[in-house]
C-alpha cells in the first residue's frame, strides 16, 4: 500500500508540476492577467486535497472495497465545498475570468484520481 501511494504520489506531483509551469509559462508569454494567488492556492489546493483522498481510499479500501465509488463521489464533492469555502474565508474573489486558474488543476487532478481509482477497483477482480 505505501508503495503504491508512493508511486502514485510521484507521478501526481510530476504531472502537476509540469502542468503548472505551462499553466505559468502560458500566462506570462501572452501577457494575460492572471491572479497567481488563485493560481498558486488552486494548485496546491487540488494536490494536498487529491493526495489526502487517495491516502484515505487507499486505508478504505480494504475494508470497504463495495464503496470505494461513492467515497470518492463523496470525496470529489467535498472537494469543491472546501475549496469555495478557503476562497471566501480568505476573501478571494472567484469569478469568470479565473475560472481556468482553478478548473484546469481540478480536472488533471480529477483525472488522475480516476485514473488510479480505477486501477484500485480492478485490482479487485
């Protein structure tokens, strides 16, 4: 189990990372005027929230391997919920224009959530 966190760990914040330089570089090249707050909070937001609900599926699982689906349906809420209540705790204005500041960490968060999930729940076949 630790080895698998750890492997999945790795290959998250890579990826993560990687988009985030692009994600910076992007801005930066075309001039275009983005909040690096939301930016940065949306970013590290999505990696600490994704690696801790993994953590948690992973302790699950064993004992609630029927369920994984809908702790991570319930997880994924949640993570929206969190993430609008930090932003309004911390008076950051969200609105359409930095919309994709937090949706592209969100989906290649989710993505990768997925992605592992589902090898969890094959694993068990």
């Amino acid at each position: 189990m630790v080895k698998n966190l750890l492997r999945f760990s790795i290959f998250f914040l890579f990826i993560l990372v990687g988009v985030y330089l692009v994600h910076i570089w992007v801005v930066d090249f075309f001039s275009l005027t983005a909040n690096i707050t939301i930016v940065n909070l949306s970013y590290f937001f999505n990696s600490i929230y994704t690696l801790l609900l993994i953590t948690l599926i992973l302790i699950l699982s064993k004992k609630f391997k029927d369920q994984i689906g809908f702790i991570f349906l319930a997880g994924s809420f949640l993570k929206l919920g969190v993430f609008v209540a930090v932003t309004k705790l911390g008076d950051i204005e969200m609105d359409r224009s930095v919309f994709l500041d937090f949706f592209i960490p969100y989906v290649i968060s989710l993505v990768l959530e997925v992605y592992y999930i589902s090898r969890i729940l094959n694993s068990y076949k």
